[in-house]
C-alpha cells in the first residue's frame, strides 16, 4: 500500500501511539560511570577540558559510589592518577597491591558490595613516556613484555576484589594471557571488558589531561597498536580475537564516530557490547551546552539513545550521572 492508505504520520500523532511503537529504550541499567582517582584526603581536582568532570580521593569516591547506587547506575570505572614520582620505564607501580587503584577498588568493595567495579588495565598512567607499554630504544612499544606486565596489573585488580577488568591497551594476545591467569589463581567469575576496537583517534585529548599523561605522550601517538580510524572489517577481526581469547565483553572506542563499527559488532557477532563516549565527545558536548548553542538535557539523552540504537548494550559515559537522574525524575 501507499499514500494515502499509509500515512506514516499517524503514529506520531500523540504520545501514547509514539511510545507504544518506540524501538529503544534507555535505562539507567545502561549506563557506566568512570571515574578519577587521586591519592589524598578530602580533595577535588576540577578537569578544566572536562567540565564538570573532577579527580577525587578516595573518601570522596565514596560518597559518589553512593549515589551512583542510589541512581541505579550499576557499574563504576576506575583511572587513577599517580604523581610522577610513580611512574616508571618499567611501569612497577601498575600492579602495586597497594597502589591508588587497588585501595580505591578494596574500599569500593567494602562499601558498596553491589556495585560493579571495573578497572582499567593499562600502562599510560604509570609510565613516563605516556605510551600503554614498555618500549624499546626507538619507543617502539614491545607487545609481549607489556603483556606480561598487564597479566600481573589485572590480577592485582582481581585480587583486590574488581570483578571486571579492562584491557585498553590494544595488546595483541592480551586477553588469552589474562584470563589463563585469572583461571590459575581462581578468579573463575573476572570478567574481562576487552577494549576490542580501540581507535587512535584524537578524540581522548581530555582524559589524557585528566590521568596526567599528556605532557609524558608529548607529540607522540599511539597508531601503532590502537587500530586506524579508517577500518571497520579490522575491528571485527579484533573482536573475534579477543572472544577467542576469553572476552566476556567488547568495548568500542571512541563511540558517536564509529556507530557503524558498533552495529556491525551486535549484528555480526552478536556479543555483549559496550561503547565509551569518550572524553572529547562529552567536552564538545559541554561546550555547546555552556554557550547556549545546545540544549543540554535533549543533546544528552538523545546522544545516549543512539548508542543503544546502534546496539550497544551498554555506555561507558561523562554524563550517566546526569542522565541517570533524568531517568529517575
């Protein structure tokens, strides 16, 4: 049939027939929220390319984690952000059973037992050159010996009770080295949130400003090991890989720009996949919103909908606190 037997705007006629005919939902139950830590007591470190977004000691992570569980949020990730004092070639404090990371995840643990606790596993944090990885006399990063030192940063997580970790560095052969281990020492239920298809993108400006790795990184990069924005067949490769390896979960980064990658890993593969919206998504957002330009509240909802539209299950966000309370109102 056609027009006039089909009017396809009858259905947008009033709320209830819209609502009814709606193909996608967000929930707070989507929503993940990462978060800064810093060592210290009783402080806030405004991000000043972030606004709104602060670092916070772990007291204070405290207070957050317990309004995230009062908003239903059911996830907390966490990036810590050690002095330099910390950080090494080497990147020995990465896996420091009782580093910033590992002290913030035990008094989450302690705390807050029903919320989820995930952990990023990766080197830039800890090592003075910024890279996610121990590199050679060329500042190559070395994928095998990164890869050990990720095995004993991931374990040290699951040891002080994260039950997910993260692997964000774009390591090959990361994940199956990871979850051995995790099986050997009995942390049968860690799950791992592989960081499949990671771009180098210049979108991640931001947070490195927020861990304080920027100023270490310089005007290197990171293409040769996170993926070329370019390609999408590779990111289903890289996914499959890490499936193959012991992935729970898959994690696209950055989000908005590569929907097209999240949709074809849901479609093609039809995995738990999740989407971060990246530092530099939420700036220029926040940007628009405090010159007037946008409107926050539908700018904000609207660009959460369209990762569940993609098929992400769930969203790794700047602004699930936000989000979260409209949903709760």
């Amino acid at each position: 049939m056609t027009f006039p037997f089909v009017r396809m705007r009858r259905m947008r006629k009033d709320d209830f027939s819209r609502r009814l005919m709606r193909e996608h939902r967000l929930s707070a139950d989507d929503l993940i929220y990462p978060m800064f830590v810093i060592e210290g007591q009783n402080t806030r470190e405004a991000v000043p390319s972030m606004p709104g977004i602060e670092r916070v000691t772990i007291d204070l992570l405290l207070k957050e984690a317990a309004e995230l569980v009062e908003l239903g949020i059911p996830m907390v990730a966490l990036f810590p952000v050690v002095g330099e004092a910390k950080k090494s070639l080497l990147a020995e404090e990465a896996y420091n059973p009782d580093g910033l990371a590992q002290r913030a995840i035990r008094a989450l643990r302690q705390h807050f037992p029903e919320l989820g606790v995930m952990t990023d596993v990766a080197l830039d944090p800890f090592t003075t050159h910024g890279q996610d990885g121990i590199i050679d006399e060329d500042g190559y990063v070395l994928n095998d010996i990164t890869t050990e030192v990720l095995v004993k940063q991931a374990l040290s997580h699951a040891e002080a009770g994260a039950q997910v970790v993260a692997p964000s560095d774009m390591m090959d052969g990361r994940i199956g080295a990871i979850r051995e281990m995790l099986e050997l020492e009995g942390h049968i239920n860690t799950r791992i949130m592989a960081y499949s298809a990671k771009y180098a993108s210049a979108y991640y400006g931001p947070f490195r400003d927020a861990v304080g790795s920027s100023g270490n990184l310089g005007k290197g990069n990171k293409s040769t090991y996170q993926m070329d924005p370019a390609n999408s067949d590779e990111a289903i490769r890289e996914v499959m890989l890490d499936l193959d390896e012991g992935a729970d979960m898959v994690m696209v980064k950055p989000g908005m720009p590569y929907l097209d990658v999240v949709r074809r890993v849901k479609s093609e593969l039809g995995v738990p996949t999740y989407a971060y919206q990246v530092s530099g998504e939420y700036a220029m957002q926040m940007a628009a919103f405090q010159n007037g330009w946008l409107d926050k509240n539908q700018v904000m909802m609207e660009s959460l909908l369209a990762f569940k539209r993609a098929g992400a299950d769930g969203i790794l966000t700047y602004f699930a606190k936000d989000a979260a309370r409209l949903l709760k109102g």
